[in-house]
C-alpha cells in the first residue's frame, strides 16, 4: 500500500513539474522571443518607409512579412502549449480560445454547449482537464476522419461533467496496440484519477468515440 501511495505521489509530481516547466516555455515564446522579433519587425517597418530603392523595399517587405507570420505562429504556439486565460479566466473562456485555434488548424468544428455556473477550480484540476479535453480533440483531428464534433459542460455544485462526441469510424478497445493512442489514451485517466476525477473513452466501428470526464468539485 505504501508503494503505490508512492508511485500515485511520484507521477502527480512528475505532471506538475511538467506543467511548470511548459508555462515557462510558454512565457519565454511569448515575452522573450516573441516581444524581440516583435521590435526588430517595428524596426524593418520604419527602415522600409524610408528606403528609396524598389527592389530593396520590395526584398525589405518580404522580409517583414516572413517575421510577422513568425510572430503569429509563436503566439498561437504559446496559446496552445499554456493558454493564459486557464489561470486568470478560467476552464471555459481556455477551452473557447483553444477551439479557435483548433479549427483554424485541423478544420474540424467543435460545437460547444456549457450548463450551469462555472466553478473556480484549483489550477492542478483545471490543468488536468484541459490538457484532457485537448488530448481527446487531438485524437479527433489526426484519427476520427471527421469534421463534426460536439463538446457540453455540465456544472452543478458537487462535479464537472465534460463530455467529448464525434461521430468519425471508432475503434475496437481490443485492437488498440501500444502505440501513441493508447498511451495519450493512458495518459488521459490517469490525469483524471490523479485529481480524483474519471474519465471514460467509449467506442465502435462505425459509431464514433465519446468521452467523458467527472471532476468533483
């Protein structure tokens, strides 16, 4: 008994260490590399307004162009690796800024329905689900060869309930071989039993996958 209470400690730690350590990297992309190209791409602007040449205007403004796009990318990156608004706003506006990054990448609609008032819930849980809720949707995107996914939130006073539908091919449970599905599979209740919640992946051939996760409040 007292190892496994070990084990349940050593892995808790290991994921919070691991969060950490993306938020860091996620505020250097963002307040570091990103705010420097930011000024060097202020800068080319101004050296571009004042360049007589047209040919080197031209090369001059392609090259603003490549480090704009270059900042958006690094700013999405961050978003996606920590969103900011999962600390200061909550699970839902997270989730909602998520999304639109999500379609923007995959193509894939998520229809999203929240019930109930959200609930303040402590930064290791709302961790927890997120990085969940994105695992799942991942797995949409790159195996469920479908565009068409629904997402509801139920709050009520004592649990969070999430549930993750698409209606892409399924899969057999008994097939599934040790791959990266079947640990991001893994990794996603294991997550959830750490914050003393659950999470259930349900699916068939032809029928789609759900998931469903309960987080006590």
């Amino acid at each position: 008994m007292e190892n496994s209470v070990s084990q349940h400690q050593i892995r808790s730690y290991i994921i919070q260490a691991q969060e950490e350590e993306i938020k860091r990297i996620s505020l250097e992309l963002h307040e570091g590399v990103g705010q420097n190209l930011y000024s060097i791409y202020t800068g080319l602007q101004l050296v571009e307004s004042g360049l007589g040449q047209h040919h080197l205007k031209n090369y001059l403004h392609e090259m603003t162009q490549l480090i704009e796009k270059t900042i958006t990318e690094i700013r999405l990156l961050s978003v996606e690796l920590h969103p900011p608004a999962l600390t200061t706003l909550g699970l839902v506006p997270a989730l909602k800024s998520y999304l639109k990054l999500y379609t923007s990448t995959f193509g894939v609609q998520v229809e999203l329905e929240t019930t109930g008032v959200e609930k303040q819930l402590p930064e290791q849980s709302s961790v927890a689900v997120f990085r969940v809720c994105q695992e799942a949707l991942t797995n949409i995107a790159k195996h469920a060869d479908t565009s068409d996914v629904k997402m509801s939130l139920l709050w009520n006073e004592a649990e969070l309930k999430i549930s993750i539908v698409d209606f892409g091919g399924g899969f057999a449970a008994d097939e599934i071989e040790m791959n990266t599905v079947s640990l991001g599979i893994a990794a996603m209740k294991e997550r959830m039993l750490l914050t003393g919640g659950h999470c259930l992946i349900s699916s068939k051939i032809g029928g789609g996958t759900s998931v469903e996760i309960s987080l006590p409040i």
